[in-house]
C-alpha cells in the first residue's frame, strides 16, 4: 500500500530547482506530484514520478544527492472535515504527520493526499481499518 | 622490512655523533659558502667553531621561508650554479616562488631517503609504483620517481590530472602502490566509481600520502573505501621534498624523520625556545647533508611534537606526530586558534562525515566569521527538513564545545566544494579581500 517518493537535497541558489526539472525533461520523466520544503540556506524537493528508478539514476548522474521514501497516498472525501478526520484518527493512535501535500488529479470527487509518516505501516493499519482509501503506488504514478 | 638496515637502526649515540659530526661540517660549509648565513652568524655573534655539541644549535639563526623568498633564485646556493643539476620551486601564490637547488649528490640522497620511505611503507622492487603527485617544479612526482626507481620497482609516472585515465591505468597496469595527495585518493575512488571501477578490487595495496594535511578518521575512510594501508610520507620542498620522514606500515603511528641527514627541533612558535623532548610545537629541520641548498635551522611552520621511543619496527629515528597543523594555515577566528584538521576531526566524528568541508572565513564589521560548508551525501540526506537542521545544529554545538568558537554550518550539494585535483582547497579566507 505504500507509494514511492524521491527527494532531492537543493541548495537555495538559483536555477538549481530548474536544473532538476530539465533533467526529468530531457529523461522523459514524468512529474506526478511535488513539494518544496525550504529553509533559508537549503531545500528538500519531494517528487512522485512515473519511473523512480531512473529519475534517482538521472538526478544523482546529474551530481544531486537524492534519496527514497516511503509514503502513503490517501483518498480524502472531498467533504467538509474529510482532512480532519483523518489526521485525528491518526494522532488519536500517536501517529505523527512529518509533512503532507496534494497530488493534482484532473476529474475527481476526492483529492488525494501524499503523507509521510513517522510509523508509515501503522498509519496504513489505522486507515485501512477505518474504511479509507489508499491508493496504491502503481496506480498512482500512472494517474 | 629496512632499505639501509646501517642507517636506519643506528643506535641513538652514534646517530647523535653522527650528526653532531655532519653539523659541524654543515655550518663551516655555509659560513665559507653563503653570504646570508655568514652574515647571519656574524650578527648573532656566534662563531662555527662555537657549536661544540648538538644542543649548541640552538644558538644559530633560523631560516625562515621569507629568506628563500629574498634570495631568489639562487642567493641561498652554497655550491657554484655549475654543480646544481636540478631546480624545484613551489608556487608563490603569496609572493615570490621559493627555488631550492639539488646536486647531483643531493639528487642521489633524495632518491635513497625516498627508497628507503617507499620500503618502510610496505613496498618492495616487485611492486609496480603509480605516481600521481604533480611531475615539474614540484617535489612531489620527481621525487617519488627517484625512489621508486632507486628500490627498483616499476614505475609509472603518472603525474596529476585526467583522472577518468588515471583510473582506467590504474587498473589495466595493476599498480599496487599509489603516491598522492589523501584527498586525490578519494577523488580517485570516487571518480572510479563513476566508471564502474571498485579500486577495493583491483591489486592496488598501499597508498604513499602526503603534500597535504591529513587526519586519522580520513585514514580510516581512506583504508576502508580503497582497501589498502594508507601510509603518511613527510616532507618539504625547502628541505628536499617527499622522504623526509615516512611512517612504517607495522606501527603506523607517526612518521620516522630521517634523523641521519636531518636535525630536529621543537620549539614554541611564540617564544622560539626549543621545548623539551615530547612536548608539542613546530618542527624545526637543520639539512645535514645538503649540498646546494643546506639550511639551517628551517622553520616548517609545522605543529608536531616528537616520539623518541624504540618503535617495533626497528627504526631508531624519531617519529613525529601527524602534523596538527600548520602555523599559516592556522587560523585565528575571534582570537582562537582553529586548525582544518580540527573541523574534519569534528565532522567525521559527529556523523561519519565524508570529508568533504570547507571553512569560509570572512570579517563582518570589525568581528570574524566562519561558516563551515559541509556536502551533504546520501548517507546524511533525509527527506525531512528537520533531521538536516539538527544535524547542523549538532556540528555547530561540537565546535564550539571543543574548539571554543561560534561556526555557522552550511550544508551544500555535493561537489560544490571545490575539488582540486591536487590539493583540496579547505580554506577560503576573505578577510584581506575586501
Ligand atoms: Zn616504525
């Protein structure tokens, strides 16, 4: 149930968040969802790709440090309180959110999440249990 | 195993008069043959028939670097220009190069003094030699070459750069020794990678490393990276150039200085005392046996101190320890004195660190600063922007508990830092630059 992420270690200079995208370009690569998280000094870029193995081949060629995670992609009602109840059924078990963006769909009636997890295979447990739709990783780099 | 069992095992009396006999030589020659020790002499009042014991020289005048540079070319020559067979210079990135000058004698010390370092490192004449220091003015490739060739081994005279070749020869020749700059070894290794080339599995068994400032922890990951003893080699290109002093591969423990043709002394860089046996403070060298270019009392501007102890492999010669730093590299951060090798010691024992850093240094208003760039590998990366925070929070904390002194930690891209292909560049100082 788990989806692959890939991050990427930027410094905060320009044209470095550029030169990760033209290097997926010219890879053909596909990007499926990111996040930018940054401080004053660096940057760490999250991707959902259509192809991890060979976006972490590219990048690192390409002399970035790159890592692999583990993440959960997470079907929200598109409802009011849809996002609130899943994260209080996660920390009502302890369950900490790290960090958390969208994943851009065309045409849906729920959004889907991508949530990174302290104890990514108990998040899964709890939300499986409550009836909420996770959506696996093959499937989700083809979205 | 010993190159030149005579020498190197002599017992410390009769090396001490041994030395004291080559000393008095020494300063006779200089007196008769160079006007600045003649004159340096006469005006320290000290005459060469006034050196009676080897204590005794610590009434000659030093040399400093500053006094080759004033000499330049050949002011300092105690020969006639007809008997120097080869010059060296180092790059005067501050000024004027410094040029030493070699006999033909000299030239012959030097490749015994380089034999005998390449056999205390575990080498022998069926080992094939891949020398990768710079081959020209500096000592670095010549002088490696000379040994290698005296011990009779196969050698490859290699030079710096194009290191993709580098690698490819390394393999295809199957040398089993290298001689380069720590650093270029993991550039190296690194570099090999990147071609597919695991240098663990091809022949290569030692490492000859020197011309640059080193630690233990960079040993250890040197070692365990390229699977080979890594060995420190000693020297300088005022006294000669590599071979001054070597470690040997059986206690590794600090390099033997060639105590037959050099005179050592510790002394407080402040007061310029000499120091007691053991205690810490820069190396002083007096050349013994140089012919065309002897120095006496040559400050090295390196911090050491000196382990007279019997070693187990035989050697009388006193082992110094690695270099802790140098007195110019030194550098004086609000007051402090900071050495590289402190901030890699540091790093390498926050995170298992790749050593891979550099110290920014500037000056804002009227107070220094130092920012420490550390490259970020997969081994340190995290997907959280919180566990990076704290690591560099922690490198922060580590500095300045042991060295006293507030560092801004920076994390970079990997390679951002300058790789040079000889000397890593680990301090930029602009404090005189703007
Ligand atoms: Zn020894």
């Amino acid at each position: 149930m788990k989806a692959e992420q890939i991050s990427i270690f930027l410094e905060n200079r320009a044209g470095r968040l550029e030169e990760v995208a033209r290097l997926l370009a010219e890879a053909n690569i596909n990007i499926r969802a990111l996040s930018l998280a940054d401080t004053s000094d660096f940057g760490i870029l999250r991707l959902i790709v259509n192809d991890h193995e060979k976006a972490k081949k590219t990048l690192k060629d390409g002399g970035f440090t790159v890592g692999r995670n583990a993440v959960v992609a997470v079907e929200v009602p598109d409802t009011p309180g849809g996002l609130h109840s899943i994260l209080n059924m996660l920390s009502s078990q302890g369950i900490n959110v790290e960090y958390m963006y969208a994943f851009v769909q065309q045409s849906s009636k729920a959004a889907t999440i991508i949530f990174r997890f302290d104890r990514t295979d108990q998040a899964i447990e709890v939300l499986t249990k409550n009836g909420i739709t996770i959506i696996p990783g093959d499937t989700l780099y083809s979205m | 195993m010993i190159f030149d069992d005579d020498m190197e095992t002599l017992p410390r009396e009769e090396l001490e008069a041994l030395q004291l006999r080559r000393l008095k030589g020494l300063v006779d020659r200089v007196y008769a043959n160079v006007p600045f020790y003649r004159k340096s002499f006469d005006d320290a009042g000290i005459r060469p028939s006034d050196i009676q014991t080897l204590a005794d020289v610590r009434y000659l005048p030093f040399t400093e670097k500053q006094d080759l540079r004033n000499h330049y070319p050949y002011g300092l020559f105690a020969v006639p220009k007809d008997n120097v067979v080869r010059i060296h210079a180092s790059s005067g990135t501050t000024g004027k190069a410094t040029v030493v000058g070699y006999t033909k004698r000299d030239v012959e010390n030097w490749a015994t003094l380089m034999a005998r370092s390449l056999v205390a490192a575990g080498a022998t004449k069926r080992d094939i030699i891949h020398v990768a220091y710079g081959y020209g003015l500096f000592t670095g490739g010549l002088g490696a070459h000379y040994g290698a060739e005296r011990l009779g081994a196969t050698t490859i005279p290699m030079s710096g750069g194009s290191t993709k070749r580098q690698v490819i020869l390394l393999r295809d020749f199957g040398a089993t020794v290298i001689c380069c700059t720590p650093s270029y070894s993991l550039f190296l290794y690194e570099t090999a990678l990147e071609s597919g080339i695991d240098i663990k599995e091809l022949p290569l068994r030692i490492g000859v490393f020197g011309a640059e400032p080193w630690t233990e922890e960079m040993r250890r990951d040197i070692e365990t990276k390229l699977g080979i003893k890594a060995i420190d080699i000693y020297g300088l290109s005022e006294i000669m150039g590599p071979g001054v002093g070597i470690e040997c591969i059986e206690a590794q423990t600090g390099a033997h200085l060639q105590e037959d043709h050099f005179l050592l002394e510790i002394i407080d860089p402040v007061t310029k005392e000499p120091l007691p046996p053991g205690e810490t403070g820069e190396l002083v060298i007096t050349t013994l046996c140089k012919e065309a270019q002897p120095l006496i009392r040559y400050r090295t501007r390196d911090i050491t101190s000196l382990n007279f102890t019997p070693c187990r492999c035989g050697r009388t010669f006193a082992r110094m320890h690695r270099v802790m730093g140098r007195s110019d590299d030194m550098l004086i951060i609000r007051g402090v004195n900071v050495f590289p090798s402190q901030i890699e010691s540091i790093l390498l024992e926050t995170q298992g660190l790749t050593p891979h850093y550099q110290l920014l240094v500037k000056r804002e208003g009227n107070l220094d600063t130092l920012e420490v760039q550390v490259e970020v590998d997969e081994k340190i990366f995290s997907d959280e922007i919180k566990n990076l925070q704290r690591l560099g929070g922690k490198i922060q904390k580590h500095i300045k508990e042991f060295l006293g002194v507030t560092a801004a930690v920076k994390l970079v891209e990997p390679r951002s830092i300058q790789r040079s292909e000889g000397k890593a560049k680990r301090i930029v100082d602009m404090r005189n630059s703007s």
